[in-house]
C-alpha cells in the first residue's frame, strides 16, 4: 500500500486523523493533512482505508 496526500485539496475535516492517528497528521497552523507514514503496513491498512473514505475532500489516494 502506498499512500499520497494532496494538501491542495484538504479543508482540514481532521477525519484522517480521526481514523487513522499514526498515518496522519494535521499542521498546527492551518490544519492541513500531513502524512506521516508513505507506505504504511498490514497494520494499518484498514484504518488507513478509512481515512480515504471519510475525507470529504478526496485528498487521500492510495495505491495498493
């Protein structure tokens, strides 16, 4: 699994965070994703598929 962020596109919801706390991140300044694990592994693949799904921006892609 290979994961990207397009910080262009994020209204900082915070849901990425919300389902999956180790993959991302929010800047303290404006809010916006900040992806803290590019590959991450079979442990958290599911929340991270969580994430993509409860963004409302559709900034997360990933590649499986």
């Amino acid at each position: 699994m290979r994961v990207t962020v397009d910080q262009d596109k994020c209204v900082s919801s915070g849901q990425c965070v919300l389902n999956a706390g180790e993959v991302f991140d929010q800047r303290d300044d404006d809010g916006v994703v900040e992806l803290l694990i590019a590959e991450p592994g079979p442990e958290h693949a599911e929340e991270t598929r969580k994430a993509a799904a409860a963004c409302p921006a559709l900034a997360i892609h990933i590649e499986e």
